[in-house]
C-alpha cells in the first residue's frame, strides 16, 4: 500500500481581499483522502524566511500557494531545486502564473487538479539574485507599482488613479542590454523579463513566453504617444502586443542591465529598490508544479 503524501498549504489572509477561512475547510472537504494535510498562514512580511525553512526542512511532497503571485514566489523559492512539488490555489487579484498555466481559478477545481498529482518542471529565474517565477521589469510598471505600495489606499481604482496620473509626468530612460554578444542601446517606456506570458487578469506582456523553454523573452516597449495608449492596451490583453511596432523581443539566458540611476524593479508583481547595474538569469527546469 502507497504511503499518504503529505501537503502543506502556505495561506496568505489577505490575498485577493476574501476570507481564507472557508477555503481552509473547503480544502479539508474537497482534498484527497490520500493526501495529509497542514496549514500555514503568512501573518507577516518577516515570516517569510520562517516559512521557506520550514518547508525545506519538513518531508512534504507537496507545498501549495493559496494566493496571489506573490504568495506563489515564496512557496516557489521553498521547493527550489527539490523533490517537493509546488501546487497553487489561486485566490489573488491578477493569478498570472495561474492563468499561464491553466490552473483552474475556481478552488474546487484547483483542489481536483492536486489531487491528480501530475506535475512538470518549469524554469525560474534570478533578478541581482532576487528569485522570481513569471515577470520581473522595470520602467513605468514598476514605478507605478512602487506608488501602489507606498499608497495608503488600495484596490484597482487607486492602481488606475495613480497611471493615469503619472503617465503623462513619465520620463523614459536609456537602457544599455548585453545580451550574448550583443550590446542594445534603448530608449524605453519598460522592459520586463518574462519567463511567463504575463502580469495577471490576463494582460499579456510576452504572448509567447515559454515557461519551460530555458530562456526568457526581454520585453522593451518604447516610448509612445497619449493617443497610441488605446492600442497598445487592446492588443495586450488580446495577447497579440509582441505585433505592436513599440514593442521589441529577445531571447536569452542571461541579461546585463545598466540603466541611468537606481530605482523600482518589481519582481512577481512585488517592488523592489535596485541599483543601476542589474543581472537578469535563467535557472532552466529548477521547479516541479503540479499542473493539469
């Protein structure tokens, strides 16, 4: 007789803004009866360490991201480059990896699918050595997203207060890339470094990113006038931006950044302060995901 498995869930309270306490007994109602499970919430920002040691220590077979993207980064970063399969119930606002994987967003359909137990291994990567699964960029994005952070007030209508705001105050930078060897000079509104296709709720900035292709697509999109934002934004969320004259695509394992000054990089939706030199790498079939 097979040995039961054994699954941690890593909740995070206030992802997606719900109640997590019925998803907790959904999953107990819903799980298999062959699959043992724990419960961890993330209570706090410090906690974060707490949890990837934990997970990493314990003899789990599967540790499950019941969250958004940023939830799924922490549990991504405890099963990296090891036997334990990451799993993912995804209750965020943008679920990005969730919808580039296909993995159901309703929990009921989620729970079925680690139940099933397949899985696969997709690539991560590593921004100055900060780990992240589906984007990292920096630019007009994670400025604003920096704002956000920062904003008293949360929700999609203080997002889109604070674009329209600053889109006109933006100022582009100057972007030096070292891709293989090859040296790019560029002017640009962002760039974002995809290993998925997109940002969430279905905003595709890399339409043909591959996750488990071993490289990563270096977005640019250039700068642009107020009347070409209309089009840009429909051709986005129609997954056909990479047909955009403002947009242009690379393909690499490795890229070295140098912009004009230190600022905003966000990486998995979260900001981060970054210097002015910055190392974008791949690290090619390091997380096993169970997917449908």
């Amino acid at each position: 007789m097979d040995k039961k498995k054994k699954a941690i869930f890593v909740i995070n309270p206030i992802s997606g803004g719900s109640d997590k306490a019925p998803i907790v007994e959904q999953i107990k109602e819903k799980l298999s009866d062959e699959i043992i499970p724990e419960f961890l919430f993330w209570d706090y920002p410090k906690q974060k360490e707490e949890i990837k040691t934990y997970i990493r220590e314990k003899d789990f077979d599967i540790a499950a991201a019941v969250g958004g993207d940023g939830t799924i980064n922490l549990v991504a970063q405890s099963v990296f480059n090891s036997s334990k399969a990451l799993a993912i119930i995804p209750v965020g606002s943008g679920n990005g990896l969730a919808r580039h994987l296909n993995i159901p967003l309703k929990i009921e359909k989620a729970i079925r699918l680690i139940n099933k137990g397949k899985t696969s291994m997709i690539d991560s990567c590593l921004v100055n050595n900060i780990f992240f699964i589906s984007t990292s960029g920096m630019g007009f994005d994670a400025y604003i997203g920096k704002l956000f952070s920062e904003s008293k007030s949360r929700g999609f209508l203080t997002y889109v207060k604070l674009t329209l705001s600053q889109f006109i105050k933006y100022q582009p930078q100057h972007y030096t890339l070292l891709i293989g060897d090859k040296q790019i000079e560029r002017e640009a509104f962002l760039i974002t470094f995809a290993n998925a296709s997109q940002y969430g709720n279905d905003a595709f900035i890399a339409p043909q990113a591959d996750i488990a292709d071993g490289l990563m697509d270096v977005c640019i999109l250039k700068p642009f006038r107020v009347w070409n934002t209309f089009s840009i934004g429909m051709k986005m969320f129609s997954g056909k931006l990479n047909h955009s004259s403002f947009m242009e695509t690379f393909h690499a394992t490795s890229v070295k950044v140098i912009r004009q000054s230190s600022g905003p990089v966000h990486y998995d939706g979260e900001p981060h302060e970054l210097g002015e030199n910055l190392h974008v790498q791949m690290i090619p079939v390091s997380i096993k995901i169970i997917i449908p």
